[in-house]
C-alpha cells in the first residue's frame, strides 16, 4: 500500500481544498523460481564440469568467448 508522503492544501479565492500527495510506486523485494509443471517442484540450475567430473562452485567460475571454434 502507498504511504502519503506530504500534506498540501490548494486554494481558489477562499476556498482551501487539502490535499495528500502518495507515491506512485511501491519498492518490493520479488523473486521468480522456476518450477516443474506437472509437480510444482523448484528446478535447480547444475554448474558441473565434463572434464573435471564434478560439481563447479560459483567463485570458480569465469568469463570467456569463443575467437574460433572450440577455441
């Protein structure tokens, strides 16, 4: 729900209408997971290693491109 951040009053000759002023918006912390369908369960991302035979953490990782292929 917006809060009212100000009080102001608007007048015409000697009529003094009050008014709030609200914010637009409202900051929220949200979320997406993935989830499977048919089941609802959370889907994990695995970062695993072919060469390695194992499971790679995420300090492990690094940044590249490809300038040839498979280069």
């Amino acid at each position: 729900m917006a809060h009212k951040l100000e009080t102001a009053h608007i007048s015409f000759g000697l009529v003094t209408i009050p008014v709030g002023i609200y914010s637009a918006i409202e900051e929220q912390d949200l979320h997406f997971n993935q989830l499977h369908g048919p089941c609802g369960s959370r889907i994990k991302q695995r970062r695993f290693c072919p060469v390695c035979n194992r499971d790679v953490e995420y300090d492990e990782l690094v940044k590249g491109y490809e300038v040839a292929k498979d280069q």
